[in-house]
C-alpha cells in the first residue's frame, strides 16, 4: 500500500471521494444513511453539504435531511461555519469497535513485519475503495518511511491488497466497479484497460498474491494477499510495502509465504 490518497477521478484527495456511476437515488433510506455517515466520517473534515452529497451521491434535499436526524442523535457535529463533522456518538462507537479488536491481530502484523523488516498494512474492502486500518512501520534500520496512514481511502485497481480483493470478487461486481471508477492513471505502470487488469487478477487467484509494482506511486512496490471472510468474500488484504531502490520484485515475491500466512491467520480474526 503506497502513500497518495485518491479520489475515485485519480486526484488527490483527503475528502470524501466522489462515488460515480450510479444514480443519486441510489439504495434505500437505510444505505443512502450510511453512506452520508461514511462521507462525514472520511479524512478531510469537517465537510460542506455539497461535498458531502457528491460523495454520497444522494441528492441533496435527502443528504441534509439525513444529516438534520445524525446531528439530533450525536453521530455528526454541525459546525459554526455549517460544516458536518463527526460527533461524539460516532467517535465512542470506533472507541467501542477498536477496543473489541483482538490483541492477536497486533501479533499477527507484528509478525509479518519481525520476518520481512518491512512495513506493514491491514486494509478493508470498503464499497470503491480499501481503507486501511492498521500500520506498522518497518525496522529502525529502515532507511524510508511511507505517506499512508490508518483512514487512508485507496484504489483497488492499483495497489496490491486492492487487486487482492478484486480478484476474489464475483466477476460480474469487479465489471461494474470498473464501470463505475473507471481505471485511472496514477503512474505510467498502471493497468488503465479492463483487459489487462483482468489477466493480473487471473494470476492473483492462481499465485495467492498481488504485487503493485509502482502501480499507485512512484518507487514504491507492495505485496499483498487477501483476508477471506466464511463465504470466501474478501473482506480486505494484508500487504508488505518496500521501496524500488531497495528491494528488487523477486526480493518482494520471496516475502509471499509470509503474507499469505498472516492473511489466512487474519481471517477468523476480522
């Protein structure tokens, strides 16, 4: 996993990503909630109303409804400027959900970082997007240090848990994902045509791991695998993360048992 927030158009972006290719009225009041929530709860905030309906794509009428009812029951903040941010309720609810988390899921990544001196990241499937929402920087004789950070959105097309997830989704929701975000240019080594992706991610399904190969940014090289839920769904990745002038792509191959184990151990886990 590289460093570069992005929206969904390619930009750089720490705000809610604007979600194309389907209609503003999209889903039931239920989803059309969540996905607001999830708008005010991305990086970047407080945000506009208009922002926030770009990124939810819900119409507006219905987004600042939403957010009148979230504001009254304390999960979004109103600020003075008329700004959404999150409010108490929701930060005690991530309180509740990161203090649940079990102790063996430090141990698995601390693991993989102890075998491979790298740095490490456990990231969500997340509608369009992976979130991340564990690192672990490298050794102290790591010489670098990565721009990601926990509550990073990131693209699946272009980084290696990303297309560790994608591999393992039905075929017909990754044609509709890429309908949807369409495949943009991060680098001059991104796949930007469904056909070449699609031959990558028959070889993920084949070798168990994806490797983004300065894919989503410049020198950096990932290798990830996937987090299977019960169903075989993926659920996100776990990835190692190097430098180009470091560690060669058959150097980052050899850490692909180690990744594997971790995902698989991660698995009952999340």
């Amino acid at each position: 996993m590289s460093g570069v927030p992005v929206s969904m158009d390619g930009t750089a972006a720490d705000g809610p990503s604007a979600r194309t290719g389907r209609t503003s009225a999209a889903g039931s009041a239920l989803e059309k909630s969540l996905r607001v929530l999830e708008a005010v709860a991305a990086p970047g905030g407080p945000h506009r109303l208009a922002d926030l309906t770009a990124a939810a794509a819900v119409p507006k009428s219905s987004t600042f409804r939403i957010l009148a009812s979230l504001v009254d029951q304390g999960f979004v903040r109103q600020e003075a400027d008329s700004r959404y941010g999150v409010g108490p309720r929701l930060r005690g609810l991530s309180a509740l959900v990161g203090a649940g988390e079990p102790a063996s899921i430090g141990r698995i990544l601390g693991e993989l970082r102890r075998a491979t001196g790298q740095t490490v990241h456990l990231a969500l499937h997340s509608g369009q997007t992976i979130t991340c929402i564990r690192k672990l920087e490298g050794g102290e004789d790591q010489p670098f240090r990565t721009a990601s950070r926990v509550g990073m959105r990131m693209p699946l097309h272009t980084t290696a848990i990303g297309k560790s997830v994608l591999a393992h989704l039905p075929a017909e929701e990754v044609r509709e994902l890429i309908g949807a975000t369409g495949l943009p240019r991060r680098t001059p080594h991104t796949l930007t045509t469904a056909g070449a992706l699609y031959t990558q991610l028959a070889a993920v399904r084949s070798r168990g791991f994806a490797v983004d190969d300065e894919e989503n940014e410049p020198t950096i090289r990932c290798i990830g695998a996937p987090v299977l839920g019960p169903t075989g769904r993926p659920v996100g990745g776990v990835s190692v993360t190097t430098v180009t002038f470091l560690v060669s792509r058959e150097e980052i191959e050899a850490y692909a048992p180690a990744v594997r184990a971790a995902a698989e151990a991660l698995a009952p886990l999340l």
